[in-house]
C-alpha cells in the first residue's frame, strides 16, 4: 500500500474540521510556509523541487540566481539549465533510477561561467517529486588549482637537486667517453673501430637523454600560453606516431590503432596535445619495454571525444596508484615525475577529464575525455 501524500493527509485532516477551527488551520499554515520561504531563501544553496518531467515546482532565491530562472517557468525544464547532467539515465522508464540519489559536480557557462555541485534526492512522502540542490563551488575549486600551483613551485625548488643530480650523470659519461677518443685520437690509447663506434653512440644516447630531461623541466616550469583553435585529435596522433616511428620500432613496441570514423574537432592548443600525447607514450614505452603492445582507441559520443592508450606494460600497484597525480611523483628508479606533471597540467587546461586504470603485471590504460568542439550552454524557452 502506497504512502499518503502530504496534501491528501492534510485534506483529510480540513474535512474533519469545523469552518472556523479549518480558517485558523489554513491562516496558519500560511504564516508558516511564509516563514519557511524566508529561511530557504537565506540559505546559499540553490534549492528545487522538481516533477518526473522536470517541470520546477518550486525554487529559492539562490537557485534563481545560479541559473537565472525566467519569472515564467511553464514552458521551460530543468534539464534546459543543467544539460550535462545524465537526465536520460535518471529519467529511465526503471523507476529505481529515479528514486536514487544523483550527486556530481559540472560547468555551466550561462548565466556565466561556474562549476556547481548537483545532488537530486528523491521526496519519500512524493515519489513523483524530487529535491535538487545546487552549490556555487567555483570559488573552492579556483583555491584548490591555486593551492596545487603554490604546492608544484613549492616541489619545484625542492626538485633543482635532483635535476641537478639526473643531469650529472650524463655529463660524466660524455665526460668519460670523450676523455677516450681524445686519447685515442692522441694516439696514447688506441681503440679499434667499434669501440669508438659504441662510444660515440653512448654519447649521443646521453645527449639524447640530457635534452629530454631539461625540455620536460622547462615544460614543467615554463608553461607557454594556450592557443586554442579547432584540433583533430586524431590526426595530431597520427603525425605523432610517425614522429616516435624510428623510437617505437627500435623499442620493438607494436601499435595498433583503433579510430571511429568522422571524429569531431576539440577546441585544443596543438603543441600542447601533441607534448600530452608525446609523454603518455613515452611512458608507456618505458613502462613496457621491447616485445610490448600500445594499443590506442579514438571514439567519440554526442559529448565528448574520448582516446584510451592502453599498454601491456608492469603496471601500477594499486597502493601507489592514488599518489600518480602528485608532482614529481614517479614509480621507475630513473624517473623524475615531471612528464606525468606535465600530462595532469596540459588535460586541466584543456578542461578534459583523466583517468588511469592499471593493474600490477599487467598493464595500465591512460584515458583521456575531451568536450565536442563548439559544445554551447544556452537556455531556449520551449
């Protein structure tokens, strides 16, 4: 047996009452639901109460002015005011999925630009009712990105040691090779011809590696201003692959592509996608070494362009998996962490989501999720 709703019991409840005692009844209900209009709106939350067709029934002033409600809300939903939020999944003819409460954070850019936080909890006593509150959490999360920045320039200073250290070691070794073919050029020790060709290729492999160290440091502490246009990602990738063709084949690493057909275009900085893209691999190459499999996926849905790179490489331990995001933070004896510094800064900026899941042994998948180029936020009255 359903639960009465409130107005039944309250209909009730006025039929058994004489004129003046229901007159009395009715003045005070209406001096309290005064006195709670007044407390709903002094609260910051935006607060709704919304139908199964998300028709708003009722909304406090601070909900009114997070999303610039209209005076006339007859023809308008609030999916209109909220689109990212996955109203199909919620509104799904399985009625359980509307009886669960929904919690997540999203962007909106209109009336302006605002991160908020969302939670849709179903009313017990109307089941074809909903609460939704709504939290301004731009400020929280502006000090959280500033607070990382402090924190990176913080780790920074602590980190001009070690990059000192991680360049030395290259210097001596030039330092060294060059020291023999000196001397063997000085005839005062000589060396046959594929040992001065092994040292020469030692030497270029230090070269190599120095200017990979002080790029990804300059990157880290040098990031250049974003120039945002139309990219296709998957041609970003593909230029990319055939730059890293000559690294790939001699790590003897296979791998394999998988693109849907007729990608959309990111609004995107193509330097820093291709510099993105560039250290995912590379981590995947050191993490999988020769004889491994890249496999790279690129698909994309109505909202968003999505590109997984999944490796065959040792993975992670699921103990430090949830310290990768750290700065300077790396799980390799010869890594220093700037390269997944780099990766965290270049998907913030771009507003895209990451997310990492790897397995000890088995492998690790890097997927990134970028927002549909020229995606807008408008609020239409229909």
């Amino acid at each position: 047996m359903s639960k009465k709703s409130f107005l039944d019991r309250f209909l009730e409840h006025a039929e058994n009452l004489d004129p003046n005692s229901r007159q009395s009844y009715i003045l005070r209900l209406s001096k309290e639901r005064g006195f709670f209009e007044t407390v709903f709106n002094s609260i910051e939350e935006g607060i709704l109460i919304v139908d199964r067709k998300l028709h708003i029934k009722y909304f406090n002033l601070a909900a009114k002015q997070l999303l610039n409600l209209p005076e006339d809300l007859t023809r308008v939903r609030l999916s209109q005011f909220l689109p990212d939020i996955n109203w199909r999944r919620i509104l799904s003819n399985d009625a359980d999925e509307w009886l669960k409460v929904s919690h997540q954070e999203i962007e909106i850019l209109y009336p302006e630009r605002r991160f908020i936080q969302f939670c849709l909890m179903p009313m017990e006593e109307e089941p074809s009712m909903a609460a939704v509150v709504i939290r301004d959490v731009t400020r929280e999360r502006s000090k959280k990105i500033a607070d990382f920045d402090v924190e990176s320039s913080k780790q920074l200073a602590m980190l001009a040691g070690s990059v000192a250290h991680e360049i030395g070691n290259p210097l001596n070794s030039l330092y060294l090779n060059l020291q023999l073919l000196e001397r063997s050029a000085d005839n005062k020790e000589l060396l046959s011809e594929s040992e001065m060709l092994e040292m020469i290729s030692a030497c270029r492999s230090e070269v190599e590696r120095l200017d990979g160290i002080i790029t990804q440091f300059l990157g880290a502490i040098r990031p250049k201003e974003l120039v945002f246009a139309p990219i296709s990602i998957d041609k970003i990738l593909l230029d990319l692959l055939s730059f890293m063709q000559q690294e790939l084949e001699l790590k003897k690493i296979n791998v394999e592509c998988d693109i849907a057909e007729n990608i959309p275009s990111i609004q995107g900085d193509e330097k820093q996608l291709k510099q993105l893209f560039y250290n995912v691999i590379r981590n995947a190459i050191q993490a999988t070494g020769a004889d491994g499999k890249l496999n790279i996926k690129i698909s994309a849905d109505l909202e968003f362009v999505l590109i997984e790179f999944a490796d065959s490489g040792r993975g992670i331990e699921k103990s430090q998996i949830n310290r990768i995001f750290k700065p300077f933070q790396s799980f390799r004896s010869d890594g220093n962490g700037i390269g997944m510094m780099i990766i965290e800064r270049i998907v913030r900026e771009h507003g895209a989501e990451l997310s990492i899941d790897s397995e000890a042994g088995i492998g690790t998948i890097v997927s990134i999720r970028f927002r549909r180029h020229a995606k807008k936020v408008r609020v239409l009255n229909s």
